[in-house]
C-alpha cells in the first residue's frame, strides 16, 4: 500500500515542528506526526541526516501504529511502499535496500522507501535550549527508556567511564504517558548521585488520529533516532548505548504460532547490524553498542556495579509490555501486569537478585491467572512460557529456534542457546520458590 509523507511548506505545530501529514494512496491524511522539538533542548540544531533519520522513524513507528495488521491479506503482515522528503536524497537512496531489509525485519512487515527532495528544514533554533547543562566531556549517549535494562545499563556505564558524561535520550508517546512518568521519577537520583555527567533529552514523539494497533514493533527504530538527534545536537559522534539483556534481544520463540515475525526484534542482534548499514551508507558516525547483550535479566540485576543505587530505583523502573491493559487486572493500581513475558523475565530476575517485593497487576504465582482462558489474550504470554519450561529444550534445540528468528553470529550461536538456558532457569527458580501447585504442575516441576 502507498503511503506519502507530506511536510507543509509554512505551517508548524505548537511544538515548532513543520505540520507533517502520513497520506494513504487517495491522499487522505491518516494522521500528522507529533514530534516535540522544543523538548531536545540541545546546544545546536541536530544535522539535517539526523532529522531526516528521525523524520523517517517517526513514520515508521507512526505507520506501524495507524495500519491494522488484521487489515492485512494474512492478517499479519502488512505491506509498506512510503515516499518520505529528506535533506540528502542521494545518500538515502544509496542506503534503500539496508533500510527497506532493516525496517521489514524489525516489524515483520514489507517496507519500501523512496525518498524525495525536502523543501523545509524540519529541525531548527526551537531543538536548542537556552539553559546547557555544563557536563563532563561526552563519552556516549545511552537510549533512556525507564526500563530496568535501562537503568543497569546507564549506571553500570556512568561507573565504568568515571571521568565522562553520558547523553541520555529519552522517547514517550503522547497517547502511551507511562513512560515518561518512569523517566522523570528515575532522573533526579542519578543526577544527584553523578552530578555534572548527565544531559538528557526527554522527548514526545508520536503521531494524531487513530493509533489502534498495539504490537509497536517501530519504536526501537524512534528511539535510536532519537539518540542521534540528541547525539547531533551535542556535536557528539561515537558509541550509541542500548541496553537491553540478552533474553529479551534473542527473543526465543516459545512456541511454534511466536516463530519468526510474530517474535519482537527491538534489539536483535540481526537487527542492530542491519542498521549499522545503514548509518554506513549515509554517513551516520555512531556504533550501536548493547553492553548487555550476554547477559540474562537476572545477571542484569545481580551484577549491576552500583548495587545500592540499582536497589534504590529498580521499584521506580518499569518492564511491562501491556500497562495500559488493565481492565483484566486482579490489582488495577499497580504498574505492571505481571503477566506478560516481560514482567515474567522481570519478577524471575528479582527474585534471582532477592529483589521479588513488587506487586503486579496479576500475580502469576499466586494463581491470578486462568490459564484456561482462551477468550482474552491475557494468559497467552504465561501459557507459552509454561510450554517452553515444561519442554526443557535442549541447548541444540534452542539454538536451532534462535537462528528461525534472525540470522546470527554461528561463532556465538553456543553462547547465545546457553543465555536462554540460564534465563529459564531463573523462571523456573521463581516458579518453585513461589508458584501454585497447579503452576508447578504446568511447569512440569517438582519439589
């Protein structure tokens, strides 16, 4: 399906970024992009690269929100043909394939590019703020999302490089507020405990009109654009932090219906070399670099360099891939579900690290889930994680599932399938340490 990206040649939004317009193939406006340029607050306008790259993000993640994959000829996936107006025609082209092939990986869709020449700048003096923060020389800029990966990621780096300064960018959804709530409670302690080394950029971006499709596999893509714009407006180019344990990056399908696309891939290794071609082609000086990939959850938790900082703000993080769904939930005033794969790697790891006192909008442990329920998909997550446990694959076996799901490194498949291994021990720790006898049972574990 045709889509076209329509940036208004004088119009520009309270936010003063150009009225930008995602149009179907009859011209009909599906929605405009809501981009919050006055939140950057940087030292100088981004590069015109930057903004194009954050100009095609923010249509992707947008897109991938607005079109239905119900709609779709297989119900899944959804087919993408986007003419987007960019600063550097020339170098985009060059980089078309690396990026149709990326972006189609990432959502599991089919996604073509084409790109024409822009007539209007998109960033301009309203991304510089008029109060810099006065850092320490700037050693990375680290993706800031509130999540515990998150949090463990920027300590751990702020303690191993103790003479520089770390660029945090920060991405929210103006119809998704969570977030940046999580951003905002977890900031001012770290600024406190290494004052003079942080600068963030707590940025909305997202987009008006409908957005009725939930599986947001764009937003890895939103986010990194948003760190290079960030990155950019801070006359930086170097590492581009994205800390994400390993569990979740490999993101083994746990059961046949969860095999290739229907697996997310925000951090997959296949994934992050793919745009890695990207930035190549068009000149975009920033490695992307996941310092816990090799790592569990749990490992995440248990080694992160300032325990006590980490024990302080971990309650302040949050994991939950399904917060806002909380109409199911047995305790409706708490911020995570429990239930989702997420918040199961989440309460596995704090348990592991002797962390597990957070309450969930569901405790899977304490038989708040119906596993029999097929009506609703709120049980799938935990079901499919059951099947895996019980199933105890082999490492052979896992490593076979890990390569369905994206190209790898063979040199580091073995490291990968024992990942996952120790991942689902940490689960099935959890499970014998807290669960029901009948989620034992399902488990296939006995006391």
């Amino acid at each position: 399906m045709p889509y076209t990206v329509v940036v208004d040649k004088l119009a520009s939004t309270s936010e003063k970024f150009p009225v930008v317009s995602i149009n179907d193939h009859d011209g009909k406006s599906l929605g405009t992009l809501d981009v919050q340029a006055t939140a950057f607050e940087l030292k100088r306008v981004p590069s015109r690269l930057a903004a194009d790259f954050l100009l095609i993000a923010a249509t992707v993640y947008s897109l991938d929100k607005i079109v239905l994959r119900t709609d779709a000829s297989n119900a899944w996936t959804r087919v993408f043909d986007v003419t987007i107006p960019v600063s550097e025609t020339c170098l985009w082209a060059n980089a078309s394939s690396s990026l149709n092939t990326c972006v189609s990986f990432l959502t599991g869709d089919t996604w073509t590019f084409n790109f024409v020449k822009a007539k209007r700048q998109l960033l301009g003096a309203s991304a510089v703020g008029r109060v810099i923060p006065k850092i320490a020389e700037i050693g990375a800029v680290s993706l800031f999302s509130g999540g515990m990966d998150s949090l463990a990621g920027v300590i751990d780096w702020l303690e191993g490089n103790p003479s520089k300064g770390l660029l945090l960018a920060g991405h929210h959804d103006g119809q998704m507020s969570g977030p940046f709530g999580d951003q905002k409670n977890i900031l001012p302690v770290l600024r406190k405990t290494y004052p003079g080394r942080i600068a963030q950029s707590l940025v909305r971006v997202g987009n008006t009109g409908e957005s009725s499709e939930i599986t947001l596999r764009g937003r890895s893509l939103l986010f990194i654009a948003v760190a290079v714009c960030v990155a950019s407006g801070y006359g930086f180019e170097g590492p581009l932090i994205l800390p994400e344990n390993g569990t979740i990056a490999l993101n083994v399908p746990l059961s046949p219906s969860r095999r290739g696309s229907c697996s997310t891939r925000t951090a997959h290794p296949f994934y992050i070399a793919l745009l890695a071609q990207v930035f190549a082609k068009v000149g975009l000086k920033y490695s992307i670099e996941n310092p816990l990939m090799m790592k569990t959850k749990g490992e995440v938790a248990r080694t992160c360099v300032n325990q006590a900082l980490f024990q302080k703000l971990v309650a302040s993080s949050v994991s939950c891939a399904k917060r806002g769904h909380k109409r199911i939930w047995a305790n409706k005033h708490v911020k995570s579900c429990g239930r989702c794969m997420p918040c199961i790697y989440r309460r596995a790891a704090l348990q592991s690290a002797g962390l597990d006192n957070e309450l969930y909008g569901s405790d899977i442990c304490a038989g708040e889930v119906d596993f029999n329920d097929t009506e609703t998909e709120g049980p799938a997550d935990l079901r499919a994680c059951l099947s895996f446990v019980q199933r105890n694959p082999s490492r052979r076996e896992i490593a076979t599932l890990l390569l369905a799901n994206g190209s790898l490194d063979v040199s580091l498949l073995d490291s990968y399938a024992d990942l996952v291994v120790r991942a689902f021990e940490e689960i099935r720790l959890l499970f014998r340490a807290k669960g029901t006898k009948e989620l034992k049972r399902m488990a296939g574990i006995k006391n």
